[in-house]
C-alpha cells in the first residue's frame, strides 16, 4: 500500500507531495517552509528518505536544499540543472527504491519543456505506474509555460512541452494520477487549469498538449503568455545557489516613530488589513495588502527588491502568517514589525488618512466626467474580454513606475473583483493622488 498527502502552497498556486508506504516516504517540490513537511511525514509515521526537485522553480525559494540536510534524505536533482551544492544528479531513466517493503520505487523521466532541465518523476507499486508528477511539464488542461528561462528558447521549449505531454501519455497507463507542482494559480501555468480527470486518461481529452498539433499548440502557447512577475528573476539564481534556512522568529517591534522613519526613508510599511479597514483609515504612506490570496506573490511583484519591508498587522498572528508568505518568495526578514491598528502607529498628532470605495453602479452614474480618470489595472489577458471605455489600462505590476503617468484628476482603479484595485489604491493615495477604490466584481458584458 501507498500514500500520497498534498503540501498546498495556496499563495503561490502550487503543491508539493509526500508520497510513501509503510516506512518512508519521497518528498516532491518541498515549499521552504520544510516544518509542514516534516509534520506531515511525523503524522504518517514514516522516514523522509529522498527529497526530488522537477526543477530549478523560478516562481519559489525551494526548502529542498534544507529538507535534504535536516533529514538526512537523498537529494534528488535533474543533472542538467546548474547548481552551487551537492546532491544526487538524475538522469532520464534513473530509478530509486523509496520503500522497499512496500514496492515502491520512483523513476524519473525527462520531460524539457518548462526548463530544458525538467523531469518528471513516476511512482510505482511493484512495477506498475500509480501516479506522476509533472512539475511544470504537464499541467491540469494546460503546461508550464516555456519563457521563464531564456527568451531565445522559448520557441523551442514549446516545442518540448508538447513533446513531453504526448511522452508521458504515450509510455503510462490511462488511470495514472496527474499530479502537477504548478497549475493551481501560479504564474508558472501558461494557461488556467481546466476541467477534466486528474489522470493521463482525462488529460488525453483535456490538455492542448494532448489534443492540438505541435503547430496549432504551440501558436496558441506563445499567444497567451503574459508578463512574468518581476521577482521570478531571483529565484532561480537563489535556487541555484543552494537557499539558506529559514527564520521565522518574530520581526522586532516597531512603535509610531519608527514607522514613521521607515516612510520617510522611502522604506515600504505594509499595512495587512482587509481592504475595508484599510481604507477606513490608515497611516499616511503606507500600503495595502491583505493576506487573502496571492499576498506574497504581488508584494514580491511590486517592491523594489531588496526594500526593506515592515508590516503592520491585526494580530501576531497575522503578522506571523506573513512573514511565512513571505519567506517562500525570498522576502526572508521583515524590517519590523506592528500590531493593533492606527491608534497604535500614528505618531503624536498625526491623524489617519482616508479614501471611498465604490461599486461600479457608482462609477456608472459618474463616468465620464470632467477631472475623473478610470483605471483598470487587471491584466491584458483580462482587459481583451471587455473593459470600461475611456479607461486607462495600466496592469497593476507596472502601476508602481508609472504613477507620475496617469492623468490627473480624481482616479476610481478597478481590477476584475477588488482585491488588485485596493493596492493600488492604497499606491495612489501614498503618492498623494485622490482616489477611489471600486471594490466590486467587473463584469464584461455590462452596458455602459
């Protein structure tokens, strides 16, 4: 008998695996926050014998590395990525016995296309495949996308991805479990996942790899890629370099004055309250982002990297749970830290600042008016399916180095449910700008 237990990274909109019998377990893509691993191997009562990466990620710090050494596991990398560390090369082919008392064994197949590097990895129970994991190769309906390595072989790393899907399809059984790294929200998919079994069987009736020519895929392929978050820059070289423990330990305390110094020396404080109180009221120049979602990944997006970050939360815990997010992009320090609320962060007669929110019913009964600027801040992928007219496209990653751009006026920023909108109105307001955050669900078709 086997296991196979999910370690959700929801932020980045990827998974990792532990995958085992009766005594000891593979770990697959490990998140840098190795304790969820660790707890999930203690709770299975088994031996984390070998750790195994798909890849060198661009998207994520790896806890690979760290995992491989507190455990004592084999680490497992692809042979042709180029690392600064030790570890175990794979190649196309190579099998390693996970638990033999339970017939497991994993074998790894090279699957280039989302890096030239890429491999997947097959589970077997006694010889025969129960499931894979792809990494970034084949995805849920969809592949990794191929231009987060070089830009002169992106052509080419389509071209691989689709060959690499139909490898896999052709050489493992129909009811063999897809089980992808990336795919659930991460920027690393070219495309969102659809519908369809999580089996080669379902995906040979759902993947554009598996139903499309090489031409008609790759086409499409190209065609729909978008901006890569600015911080992927990083992670592979980190990755690469061999990541350094984390430090979770609380960040200092900050008290009034020292967040107002940080603001004054251009530092960023991040202010992690829902949207709503946040703009009932907030300290002047800080910005807005709240922990729902894909926090971690916009703020890594967004700040100059290497800025030093405060944050201003709630509650320890929610500042806690950041400062998680955060280390699994390379933010690994906080410069400090606040909880409580305004009250506690203003300075001695500073007062705290404001701005409205809307619905779009609101800015329908204003738009267009003389001195009022709508801007969309979704993505182009977004804006193509219907757009409010005479609105500013700005997508909110590059709205940071275009703030002086926009026109002026009093600026109403939507996204497409409210969430983007309300850090970049948070943005505008710290660069003194009057604005008004439509919190609210866009929808295309909406006559205006």
């Amino acid at each position: 008998m086997f296991f196979i237990d999910t370690v959700e990274t929801a932020g980045l909109g990827n998974r990792g695996y532990l995958a085992g019998g009766s005594r000891s377990a593979v770990v697959i893509d490990p998140p840098r926050d190795i304790d969820r691993v660790i707890g999930a191997a203690a709770r299975s009562g088994v031996r984390i014998s070998h750790v195994v990466e798909t890849h060198l990620h661009n998207d994520h710090v790896s806890g690979g590395l760290h995992l491989a050494q507190v455990t004592g596991a084999a680490y497992l990398v692809p042979s042709g990525a180029r690392v600064s560390f030790a570890r175990t090369a794979v190649d196309d082919g190579d099998t390693v016995v996970v638990d033999g008392a339970s017939g497991l064994t994993l074998r790894a197949l090279a699957t280039p296309g989302h890096t030239p590097h890429h491999t997947a990895y097959v589970l077997e129970e006694r010889g025969v495949p129960v499931a894979v994991f792809t990494g970034g190769s084949l995805l849920l309906g969809t592949v990794g996308r191929p231009d987060l390595v070089e830009p002169r072989l992106t052509g080419h790393l389509a071209r691989a991805q689709h060959a690499s899907a139909r490898r896999l399809a052709g050489t493992l059984p129909d009811d063999t479990a897809v089980l992808p790294t990336h795919g659930f929200g991460s920027f690393c998919a070219s495309a969102p996942a659809a519908s369809g079994a999580a089996t080669i069987g379902g995906q040979k009736t759902a993947n554009a790899a598996l139903t499309h020519d090489v031409d008609a895929f790759v086409a499409d392929l190209l065609a729909g890629l978008d901006d890569v978050p600015a911080y992927y820059t990083h992670m592979g070289p980190a990755n690469a370099a061999g990541p350094a423990p984390v430090d979770l330990t609380p960040a200092g305390a900050a008290d009034a004055d020292e967040i107002a110094e940080r603001l004054a020396a251009g530092e960023w404080v991040v202010d992690l309250r829902h949207r709503v109180a946040f703009a009932a009221g907030h300290v002047a120049g800080t910005v807005n982002f709240e922990t729902d979602g894909q926090f971690a990944t916009w703020l890594a997006w967004l700040v100059p990297w290497g800025r030093p970050v405060t944050l201003l939360g709630d509650s320890d815990d929610q500042v806690a749970y950041a400062q998680r997010e955060l280390v699994r992009v390379g933010i690994d320090r906080p410069a400090a830290a606040a909880t409580g609320g305004p009250a506690a962060w203003l300075t001695a007669g500073e007062k705290p600042v404001s701005f409205p929110r809307a619905r779009f019913d609101d800015l329908a009964a204003v738009h267009p008016r003389e001195g009022l600027v709508v801007l969309d801040v979704r993505r182009t992928a977004e804006r193509a399916a219907g757009a409010v007219p005479g609105s500013v496209h700005l997508p909110l990653h590059h709205l940071p180095r275009a703030l002086g751009d926009l026109p002026d006026g009093q600026v109403w920023v939507h996204c497409a449910g409210g969430a983007r909108a309300a850090v970049a109105a948070s943005l505008l307001d710290a660069a003194g700008r009057a604005v008004v955050a439509v919190d609210d669900t866009f929808e295309p078709d909406r006559p205006w």
